[in-house]
C-alpha cells in the first residue's frame, strides 16, 4: 500500500473518522481499508479543500496540493496507460470528488446544509392571460456541506411566443438596521463591509448573519473580495469562529441587498413549443448561499404559455 500521511496544520486539534490529530500533528493511513474509509468521508474531503486547507496529504517525502493530496488518498494515478505506453487521459470539467446530479428543483431553502428534499423549488411555470409580465422563482444549490459546480442545463416551453428566459445568481440576503457606533456600514446600498472598530452605521445581529461564498475560479483564486471568514461545523450544524477580514481574503461576503452575482443564461427567446440542450464544456461553483433566480418575461400581446427548466450540477453527493 502506498505511504499516506494525513497532517493537521491548524493551530488546535481535529477529528477525522473518529481520529483526533493535534495541531500541527500527523497520522499515517494503516489500511487500505482504512484509506478507503477516509477517502470517502465528507469531512476530510471538505478540509482537505477548503481555503485556508484544515487537512494535508503527504506521500511520506512531499506534502501534497489539495488536487495531487485528493487523487494520492483516493488511489487514482495520473500515469495510466495503454499496452502500447500511450497515455489515458479522461477529459472531464468535474471535480474531483464530485458526481454528476441531474435536478428541475433546487435543495430544501429552509435547512442551509439540506440537499434536495420536497419543500426545493421546482423550476416549472405557467404564465396565465392577466398575470405580471416579469416573474421569477428563487433556487436554492445549499453548497456548505455539499461541494456544488453548475456545469450545465435545459429548457423546454409550450406556446411561447418569442418569450424570454433567464437565469442569473444571486445572494442571500443579510437583514441589518440602521446604528451608530457598530463595526459594520453599508457599501453601494447592497454590501456590508467592516468599518473601522466602532465607526460603523448599521447593525447586525450575529444570528441574523448570513454569509455567501466567493467562489472559486479554476486556479484555486477567489472570484472577488470576501470580508469575513467562519468555520461551519458538521457536527452541530452551525457557524464557528466568526471573523473580520479587513484585508478582503475572506471566503465570504454580507449582502443587505438582491443583486446580480452571475448570469448563466441571459433572455433567452422561446418560440412555440420545444426544448433546448444548454450545454458546456466548463462547470463553475456555485458558492454556499448563492442562489439561482430563473425569470421568464411575458412578450407582445399577452397570452398563455409553459415551461420548465433542470439544471446538471456536479455535486459531492447528491443525497
């Protein structure tokens, strides 16, 4: 069996499939049984990807990158060949550690670690003749515990009539109130940002704070400033050790206000009944408390038409 060493590198002990390492301590894998259970366990997979990384791999000379560490526990060899010496690649924008999960409704909005579950809005509408022209359904991808990558998608319509779709990203939102002396003010009407200690002019709770990811680009970067950092603990199901960042690395942000993080899909014209492939090449990660707006906006003379949407995620499970 190969040699792999599982290394704390926080400033306090941590526990993994019931083994505790200390700070800055070690523990060497016994078993292939044992690498087996470890390399499917969420916990380890989350810390051994998380940013600042909370669990290194190490093949007994090197410790290794979080992609190199996931592949060397999980046994998979980058080396793979045929009988004739050339090389296997498998060309795939998934993650690894992540599976293919095909949805036409978000997670459960109430239950921010929930994946799937009934009260998930289902991406189907009916526009009916005297209803608003613009509406919109809020989707709900809950990442903190469930590594999410939007990769691609679908559409099918009956009786539109050049009618439009489109699907955007947007946060969660933070309800705050107007305060003097806080530690928090209001930047562009829609993002809370540190102020200086005590200099601040809204308020907000502590249990009213909700934190959205930045995401995470191919190369590891944070896709924008975060300006606070928090550690989510598995076991109890809440938020640890809440922090400023003044500097703007943080892994999260506060938003006071809806608006547009990213758009997938921008007003896309339907036209009498059928359905489109919304496919790529790419998959892009749907950061915790990124939510997924899909409007469809009634065109010309007002009428009756359907339609429906679902959505390809890579997901680190899909229950």
């Amino acid at each position: 069996m190969r040699t792999i060493i599982l290394k704390n590198p926080q400033g306090s002990s941590d526990t993994w499939v019931g083994q505790t390492i200390a700070a800055s301590g070690t523990y060497t894998i016994q078993s292939e049984q044992e690498r087996d259970v470890f390399s499917n366990n969420d916990k380890v997979n989350q810390d051994i990807w998380s940013d600042p990384v909370k669990l290194v791999v190490s093949d007994g000379v090197n410790d290794l990158s979080p992609s190199a560490g996931d592949k060397w526990l999980k046994n998979q060899d980058d080396n793979l060949s045929n009988t004739d010496g050339r090389k296997i690649y498998h060309a795939t924008p998934r993650q690894f550690g992540t599976v293919t999960y095909f949805t036409g409704a978000g997670d459960d909005p109430a239950t921010e670690y929930a994946t799937g579950g009934a009260n998930g809005q289902a991406m189907t509408w009916h526009h009916g003749i005297g209803q608003a022209v613009s509406q919109s359904l809020i989707v709900d991808i809950n990442s903190i515990e469930n590594l999410s990558y939007l990769h691609a998608g679908a559409l099918q319509w009956k009786d539109a009539l050049n009618d439009e779709v489109t699907f955007e990203v947007i946060p969660k939102v933070t309800p705050y109130t107007a305060d003097t002396g806080t530690d928090y003010t209001l930047y562009g009407g829609y993002l809370i940002i540190p102020s200086t200690p005590g200099a601040g002019d809204i308020a907000v709770a502590s249990g009213d704070r909700v934190l959205v990811e930045v995401p995470i680009n191919e190369k590891g970067d944070r896709l924008g400033a975060g300006y606070y950092d928090a550690d989510w603990n598995t076991t109890l199901k809440q938020w640890d050790n809440f922090a400023i960042n003044y500097y703007g690395t943080g892994q999260f942000n506060m938003f006071a206000a809806e608006v547009v993080l990213d758009r997938f899909a921008n007003r896309l014209s339907v036209l009498g009944s059928g359905m489109s492939p919304l496919g790529t090449h790419d998959a892009s990660m749907f950061g915790h408390n990124n939510r997924g707006k899909l409007t469809y906006k009634t065109l010309g003379a007002d009428h009756e038409w359907w339609g429906s949407c679902w959505l390809v995620l890579h997901r680190k499970r899909t229950t």
